[in-house]
C-alpha cells in the first residue's frame, strides 16, 4: 500500500514539473506576439437630391417618392430641392420629416433658388425675405443647412458656349464688382437671421458670378467669420479643368454635391473622376455629406444606383 502511495506521488510531482516547464518554455512564444493594428474605415455619408429625379420637367416628382427610394437604395440621407415642395404648410413640412425618420435617413441640405446680382434694391430685398422664409421651413424640419447661390446678371441664357467659358456680360452701367457687393450685402443679412435659427448657409458654386472662384472665394472670405457661413462645392459646376478649383475650394466644403450623367447630361455633362475627387476632398479633411445630384437623362431608377455605387465605393476610406 505504502509503494502505491509513493509511487502516485512521484508521477504528480513528474507532471507537475512536466507542466511547470512547458508553461516556463511558452512564455517567450506568448511575448512574441504582438497585437494587430485595427483597420479603421471612415465611410462620408451620402445622401441624393430630390432633384435627381426630376429635373424641372413639367411634372413634380413627389419628394416623399424619392425620401421612400432612398431608404430601399441605402442612401444616409435626402437632400430637398425647395422647388419640389408641393407647398410650403407645416403639416407638410412635418409629413417630410416624419417620413424621413421612419425610414431612418437624414435631410441635411435644402437648396433654395435667390439671386443678389440684381441692381433693383428692391428685387434683392424680397430674394433675402425669401432666404428668410427657407431658414424657417430649415428649421421646422430639422434640416441644418441650406444652400445658396450668389446670382447671376441673365445676359447670358446658358448655351452651350457659356458652360464652357462661364462668361457672362455684366448689365450695361454696372461691373461685377457692383454684383460682389451686393451679395456680401445681402448675404450679411441673411446669415444674422441664420444665426439665430443655428442653420448653417452654404454658398455654392452656381455659375453666373460664383462661376469665377476667385469672386466666389472673395465673397465667402468676407463673411467667413460669421458661424453661420459655409460652403456648399459642387463637382459638376467647375468651368474647364476642376480638380485644381476643388483643391482652392475643399478645405472650406461644409457639404459636397456630386454630379453624374448617366445617360448625358441634361445641359451639359463632363466625366468626373471620383477617386481623385475623393482624394482632394480626403486631404483637406472633409467629413461631410456628399449629397448625389444625377443630371443625366438616363432613368433614375437606374442611373441612381449606379451613382450610390461609385460614390460609396469613392467614399470609403481606409485610415
């Protein structure tokens, strides 16, 4: 009895040991190890305009439509086209937002229409009323931005040869220099009422005066200091060569629409390389919504999906 005592503990004391040293011998394979950095993958919010499925044709396409495609597509968000609105009540406006909730997307632009290059006081006065009175309908539907346009003189009447030069004559007894005061003017106006609301005014590249970067940059910069003030930059609305203009325009984007043709355009159209875009947008650190406006004539319930896609896949980085 006493050998099978001692014998059972010999064979513990052996294990023991066996094990003790396996654990000593793992240590160094276990420090050896070394933890693996996380990929992080920063994803920019997309969202379309309303706009992408009308195109001012004489039959509205309805907004709550597009808010309902949207949802089905994947998109993070609608931006509304304020001329698309079947009316402006506020049962309206909260069957809009409340749509949009539902179905779990965003609404962070509403592009308006309004024009400062207008020697008429009078006319320039009901254009920033008319701001006004969009910052109010903003504000009812939660949405944080709206987009602005300096204006243009209407000597112009958009051909084919003005999309590619930007030229547009000033009104005989006036210079541009006039049309970029009035719409610091205007603008100074519309952003103290903004301000209050806590809803930011981008200011767009809209052709007519904002066809010239320099003017644009010049009104922007004017107001700059007011923390309303922001910068809506729209890929398609470049004259010429864009991506030197993007890379002026980036670092002050508080929002992005992004052209496509699917189908050519409507007025114009032009092949926008999105990865260089993408890359411009990256490096000046913007994070914001790029917001999809197709412009093509191509049908819209497929030419938006295929813009979704190469706008996702353009927008997606690995940091």
């Amino acid at each position: 009895m006493e050998d099978l005592r001692t014998n059972s503990r010999r064979d513990w004391l052996k294990k023991t040991a066996l094990a003790g040293s396996a654990f000593m011998m793992s240590e160094p394979i276990i420090a050896a190890v070394k933890p693996v950095a996380k990929t992080i993958v920063r994803r920019l919010p997309i969202s379309v305009s309303t706009y992408s499925y009308w195109h001012f044709k004489p039959t509205i396409f309805p907004i709550e439509k597009v808010i309902e495609q949207a949802a089905r597509l994947g998109f993070d968000g609608v931006e509304i086209l304020h001329k698309q609105m079947a009316n402006e009540t506020v049962a309206y406006q909260n069957k809009l937002k409340r749509l949009a909730f539902n179905n779990g997307l965003a609404m962070p632009l509403l592009s308006i229409h309004q024009s400062f290059v207008q020697p008429d006081a009078a006319k320039r006065k009901a254009d920033v009323e008319h701001t006004k009175r969009c910052i109010d309908i903003a504000t009812q539907m939660g949405i944080p931005c709206v987009r602005m346009n300096t204006g243009s003189w209407g000597t112009n009447k958009g051909d084919a040869e003005y999309y590619r030069t930007g030229f547009e004559p000033p009104l005989k007894g006036f210079t541009d220099e006039d049309a970029i005061k009035w719409c610091i003017d205007e603008l100074q106006e519309c952003l103290r009422y903004a301000e209050k609301a806590g809803v930011t005014l981008a200011l767009e590249n809209h052709w007519g005066l904002s066809s010239n970067i320099d003017y644009l940059l010049r009104i922007y910069k004017a107001l700059q200091a007011s923390p309303a003030m922001g910068m809506n930059v729209d890929t398609g609305n470049f004259v010429g060569e864009p991506y030197a203009q993007l890379e002026r325009l980036a670092p002050y984007a508080s929002i992005v629409q992004a052209k496509t043709y699917y189908g050519g355009g409507e007025v114009y159209d032009k092949d926008l390389d999105y990865p260089r875009i993408a890359k411009i947008l990256q490096k000046a650190n913007f994070n914001g919504y790029v917001s999809l406006e197709m412009e093509g004539k191509g049908d819209p319930n497929t030419a938006v999906p295929k813009s979704l896609e190469v706008l996702r896949e353009a927008f997606t980085y690995t940091v």
